[in-house]
C-alpha cells in the first residue's frame, strides 16, 4: 500500500465511524489530547511507540494505562487497533488527515500564526477578516496561535497551502545567502 495513503484511509474510517455514532467532536478532542501526551518531549511516546523492539503487547499495554481514563471508548480502541496492525508511525499522518477532514466536513479552515510572541488580539482579528478573501464565505476560521523565541521578530501566516513568511530570521538567513553567493573582485 502507498504509505501516503496509510494516514488518510485510517483517518477516513475513523471519521465515519465517529459520526455514525455522533462522536465526531469528542474524538476531534481526543486526537488533539493525544497527539499532545505523544508530543512531550519529556516522554517520547512517539520514540517509544515506533521502537521496533518492544513488542506490539507491550505498546498496547502502555497506551492503554496512559489513555483509558482520558478519552473515549472508540479513541481508545482505534488506537489500539492500529498499533495491533503495526502502523503506530502513521499516528502522526493519522491525526493530521483526521482533522483537515474533519475540517472539511464541518467547513472551517485553520490559519496559522507564528510569532516570537503572543499576537496582539486586534491583529489577530485583522488577519481573520484578511483572510475572509480567499477562505469561501460559508467557512468558519480558527486561528492558532504558536510562539518560537527562535523567529526573533515578524510572523509567518500559513493558510492551507500557503505559507507567508515575515520573521526577522528569515530576512537575516536571506541576507546572508546573498553576502555568500556574491563574488567580489578586489582592486589593487
């Protein structure tokens, strides 16, 4: 199977399955709380469950202490089963395509802001209604907000596909690219 394909079937069947049983929201927020444990750098669930070593039991086992009492029934079970079919590397590509097609179900389209600091709230309003211009009027727009000290200043917007990136870093990465690629000829 093309492995691209991998995250997008799981996701679509769970997707059904979800709202078939008017679950679509409480899975959304499951997967997000999810994806968050695995995240943690201090844990490295990620590291743990693509381990090739450790048995399926095992990582079986360790999602379910970890999540039983957390999310629901149907999150837990499908966690489950796709580590039982040995696809556990996939979860990253599993959530991603879950809620762009839970997105698309409900038409909202996310936006993305990236700053080195928490955007001014005037700004982030002035972003949404820019954004209103190439987003269908019938969608709504959740915008996520992210901090990284590394941008130094500026932005970088992304919506759909498109990225527009503003920072401070990379106007100096620009910078220097140009000072090295430019040869000089010294007078004497």
């Amino acid at each position: 199977m093309n492995l691209s394909k991998i995250g997008v079937r799981y996701a679509k069947a769970l997707l059904e399955l979800a709202s078939d049983k008017n679950k679509l929201d409480v899975i959304y927020q499951d997967l997000k709380n999810v994806e968050q444990v695995m995240d943690d750098k201090s844990i490295s669930l990620y590291e743990v469950l693509n381990n090739p070593i450790l048995k399926p039991s095992f990582k079986a086992h360790l999602i379910e202490e970890i999540f039983k009492t957390n999310v629901d029934e149907l999150t837990l079970k499908f966690l489950l089963l796709v580590i039982k079919k040995g696809r556990e590397s996939f979860f990253d590509a599993i959530f991603r395509n879950f809620y762009k097609q839970y997105n698309e179900l409900n038409k909202i389209r996310e936006i993305n802001i990236i700053t080195a600091i928490e955007p001014d709230k005037n700004i982030v309003e002035k972003i949404k209604a820019l954004a209103h211009k190439i987003v269908p009027e019938d969608y709504k727009i959740k915008i996520n907000t992210e901090q990284y000290k590394e941008i130094i200043g500026g932005f970088v917007l992304e919506v759909e596909d498109f990225e527009f990136d503003a920072t401070v870093k990379n106007k100096l990465q620009t910078i220097k690219n140009e000072l090295l690629n430019t040869s000089y000829k010294i007078k004497l």
